[in-house]
C-alpha cells in the first residue's frame, strides 16, 4: 500500500515514529510531505529514510495556491 503522510513541519512526525516503522516494516511505502522545512525534526525524519532506505521517501509537499476561501 502507497500512503501518504502530510505535516506542516518534520516534527509532526514525532508522534507517529512507531506506525512508521511499522508500516514500512511491514513492506508499504510511505512519502512523508512537509509544508515548512525546517532543521528541527529532520534527524527522525532522516533516521527513518536511512533504516527504511526502499519504503519511506521525504519531501516539500506542493505550495498551496491564494484563493477566496
């Protein structure tokens, strides 16, 4: 299973270290999507592409774009 897990910053991701792992234990991929890169957070985040090098990706999602609502 492809999932996708969006935060606005790399320590958002804190709280799901544990599925994390086993999810792509388990052999789902998993793309973790941050709004705001920032140096905080980033060594779990980095921990977890180095062990799960083929299962878990990271990224900047897309920028939002300016509208009325």
């Amino acid at each position: 299973m492809r999932i996708l897990f969006f935060g606005r910053r790399f320590t958002y991701f804190r709280n799901f270290d544990t599925v994390l792992r086993e999810l792509a234990a388990r052999g789902h991929v998993i793309h973790l999507a941050v709004e705001r890169e920032t140096e905080e957070g980033r060594s779990l985040v980095e921990g977890l592409v180095a062990e799960y090098p083929n299962n878990i990706s990271v990224g900047l999602a897309p920028g939002r774009t300016d509208d009325d609502w």
